[in-house]
C-alpha cells in the first residue's frame, strides 16, 4: 500500500464518499430511502471484498502485477476505514455528536495501537514459546481473536472488529501460515454456522419493496460503483484499461456488508421501528451475496471488456485522450524513441531467469526487460538495468518497443496463460520475429511449438539430466569430490544471488 503510493489514499477515501454521496443522490430526493438507511445501504456499497478479490487475485497468479498491488492497496485502506464506520454508524442515533464522534475514533486507534504493541513486542515472544507444543500454539491463536473480542467490547467497538484487528496483528508473524493451517477446520466450522443462520434469515420476500429501490441499488452496485473506480484510476494516471480492471474486479461487496445490515436490522431508530425493515434487509443481504457470486465471473471478462473499450477509445480525437490520465504508465515505460532501436533484444518477464539473461545479454546487445511487478521493474531501474512496465494487453508498448527491428524475444514468465497471449500479440505485429521461451511442463513446451514458438527450454529437464550426470559421477568414482570440486565458489555465487533476490521479493 505504500509501495504504490499517496495517490491511493486519497482516491480510495474519495471512492468510499462518491459511492455514499451517489447512494444519498438516488434515494433520499426520490423519497426511496430515508437519511439513516440511505447511509447504511451508501456505507455498505462503498466496501469491496478483500477476502474474495485476494484469493481470486492469489489464483491467478497477479497478486503482484500492478492491477493486483492497486487492488490490495485500495482494500487495505477500506479495511481500515472499516474500522471507524462500522463502530460510529452503530451509534447513527448520535452521530452529529463530535464528542462522541471524537471518543470512537480514539477507541479505534488505541484499539490498532494496542495490535502494533502486541505484533511487535508480545506476540514474537509468545508464539516463539508456544510453537513448540501444537496444543499450546493453537490455543494461543485462538486466544488472540477472544482477548481482542474483550478489548473491543470494553472499548464499545464491535466485536468483529476487534477480531478483524487481532487477525492484522497476526498476520505478519513469521508462523501466519502455520496458524492459518491450525485454525482451518475451526474457521471453517463457524463459517458455515455462519452462513447458514444468515440464509434462515433470508425470506426473498421483495414485493414489498419499492421496485425502483430495487433497481437503484443494484444500479449502485453493478454500475456506478464500477464508474466512480473507473474515474478514479483515469485520476491516479492509471488509464482507461487499469479503470475498467479495478472497477469491474471490486464491485463485490464486502464480509462486512452482513455485519452493517445485521447493525441496521436491530439499531432501532424510534420505539416501533429499526433502521432497516426486514424485506430491505433480506434483499440487502442478497445483494451482498450476489456481488460475492459474481465477481469472479467479472474479473475474468475484465480484460475482455478493457479491450474493448480502449480500442473505442483510440478511436477519439487526441485531445479527448489526455496524457494525464496516463501518466503514472508512462512513468513505468520508461523506453527509448524508436529511433533508437535497433537489433535489440526483447526479455519478457524479470524474475531471476531473466535477470540473469539480461545481465550476461547486455555486454554485447541492446537489451529490455518487460514485467508486470511495478517493484521489480523499480527496483531494477535502480540497480541500472533496463526493465520496463508492461503486460501482454499493453499495445502501445508493443508498439514503443518496436518489434519490427527487435532482434529477438525471450519468454521467462511463469504464466502460460500470459505467456501464449504475448506469443499471439508478437506474431500478429512481426510473423518473422524469432522466439525464445521456457516451459516448465510438457505441454506447456507443446503449445508454444504449436504457437510458433522457434526454440523451447525446459529447466526443469535441463536441471534433472544434469543432476543425474553428476550422480552417475559420483557411483562410479565413490568420492564426493567428484562432484564437489567448485563447491566453495558456487556457494559464493550463491550467497550474491540471495542477497540480490531479496532486494527484488523483500517488498
């Protein structure tokens, strides 16, 4: 979050507040909601999923790329602003009171001081103890979410908060994932108690409703929650293509969209009546779920649907496509006129395969490193490398690096997926460019040859027949000398690439 920068900050709190004032704009006017419900309905939408976004971002393997990092960031801060609302709009009978208003944001942050103090000081103590007896270690994990359960509920906070916060101070341990792994079946457990008393809650019963609340929302939902994004992006100089990524991938609503309707079906706002009705709050509910359902069907169509508009938009006069609005690409492409190229050589992916080519490549060729981590590329940059932002769906960087010249293009990307989309794009600008690439399964090395891939590199099979030949070495001499005689210098060499590829993953 703050890799990306201050810019996200600002859009993301400008997000939250567009999304409510918009919900406010459709509603209250209109008579279809009062104040009250239109903040909690406004509040409700503004939040994406940050369970759901990240697994489908993890699955994919762009958790890093700059769509995931953006889209990490952006929940991350809504996260935290989840942290005020949540416990102030549980308050909304007094919500024009500073004082008030004053102690739960303190509460709030003593609440998050308090995790700080635990993650630094107490918890690297305790679970160091504690992960010595599995019995010990998974009580004291579970300990965590009650001891900050109790400290919410003295503090007047929510109580899920409180576990939301225990869960952040946590999460940085050097034993996260083996909590994780204990507390599966437990975490799944309470889920699915979960779920199932909030479906018994469920009645479907919407014909009370008004149908043109019914159609706002989802509205709100589906289509102006995805446009303020849009805008957004166009304002943080992320272009049209990244707007519609981030906006169709956050449309979900988030977990804590059941805790806020659940808030508003018990917060009564006068002797007879809660804030909301339970037809408003059974259909709220379903919306929330829908949103959840059908996110990764969006995220998948995303970049469908970024193509399409963006050649729409190549299509407009050049003073209606402002390079302010993609600034910050710009800043990543940092490549040469094209001019300049000439017989140069084009490494896609900057991992430590293509590091490593670039390194030994760049003594006697003019060399470009493209990769789709914004850090990598930074952090190459630095070290005087010539690593550029790009993404198989960037054109005009296809179009900038100049294929026609190019000399040749090496694949070292892990996706295939990805890999086999820049394999298409390349034969479609140059039939004739040569083609380099690695594969790390069989049929992976097939799709390339049937691509048009010229020449496939499997280092997986490299390594084992290598490694086989120094065994075979070994039996038939009987001395590990035989095998040894570079030891010494190849832990050096080593030692230099794990200092170097911290500096690359340590973010």
């Amino acid at each position: 979050m703050l890799n990306v920068g201050k810019p996200v900050v600002f859009a993301t709190i400008l997000q939250v507040l567009l999304v409510i004032f918009f919900t406010f704009l459709f509603t209250v006017p209109t008579n279809l909601l009062s104040f009250e419900q239109a903040l909690f309905v406004g509040t409700i939408i503004a939040f994406s999923s940050t369970m759901i976004v990240v697994k489908l971002l993890s699955d994919s393997g762009e958790l890093n790329t700059l769509q995931g990092r953006l889209m990490v960031s952006i929940l991350l801060l809504q996260d935290f602003l989840v942290i005020f609302f949540v416990p102030l709009l549980a308050n909304i009978s007094n919500l024009g009171n500073v004082s008030l208003l004053i102690s739960i944001v303190g509460k709030s942050i003593f609440l998050i001081l308090i995790a700080y103090f635990m993650n630094k000081v107490v918890f690297p103590r305790l679970f160091k103890v504690a992960v010595q007896e599995q019995e010990l270690f998974l009580l004291s994990s579970i300990a965590t979410a009650f001891v900050f359960i109790g400290i919410s509920e003295l503090l007047g906070i929510p109580i899920a908060i409180g576990a939301f916060v225990g869960g952040l101070a946590l999460s940085t341990l050097p034993y996260n994932l083996e909590i994780f792994s204990k507390i599966r079946a437990l975490r799944d457990f309470f889920l699915t108690i979960f779920f199932v008393s909030l479906g018994i809650q469920l009645s479907f019963s919407f014909s009370a409703l008004n149908p043109f609340l019914v159609i706002a929302i989802l509205l709100l939902v589906f289509v102006i929650k995805p446009v303020v994004f849009f805008g957004i992006s166009l304002l943080m100089g992320y272009g049209s293509k990244m707007g519609v990524k981030l906006g169709l991938g956050l449309a979900s609503i988030s977990e804590f969209g059941f805790e806020l309707a659940g808030i508003a079906a018990v917060l009564a706002m006068n002797a007879n009546e809660t804030v909301f009705s339970p037809s408003l709050f059974s259909f709220i509910i379903t919306v929330v779920a829908l949103s959840m359902i059908m996110t990764p069907y969006l995220m998948v169509s995303s970049s469908r649907v970024s193509q399409f508009l963006y050649d729409k938009v190549k299509k407009l006069p050049k003073a209606m496509r402002k390079e302010f609005f993609n600034r910050k690409l710009e800043e990543l492409e940092n490549v040469p006129a094209k001019r300049v190229l000439k017989d140069h050589i084009i490494i896609i992916g900057g991992g430590t395969v293509g590091r490593g080519l670039a390194k030994a490549l760049m003594k006697n060729n003019q060399v470009f490193v493209v990769d789709h981590d914004p850090e990598v590329v930074a952090q190459g940059q630095r070290d005087g490398l010539p690593y550029v932002y790009g993404s198989s769906e960037n054109e005009t960087l296809w179009e900038r690096l100049d294929l026609v010249d190019a000399k040749l293009m090496v694949i070292t990307i892990l996706n295939h997926r990805e890999a086999l989309a820049i394999v298409r794009e390349a034969r479609a600008i140059y039939p004739n460019l040569p083609i380099f690439s690695i594969a790390h399964y069989y049929s992976n090395a097939l799709d390339f040859y049937n691509k048009g891939v010229d020449f496939v590199a499997m280092p997986s099979v490299m390594g084992s027949n290598i490694f086989l030949e120094n065994i075979y070495t070994f039996l038939g001499s009987g001395k590990l000398a035989t095998v040894q005689s570079l030891k010494n210098e190849y832990i050096d060499y080593l030692q230099e690439q794990v200092a170097e590829e911290k500096k690359y993953h340590a973010k």
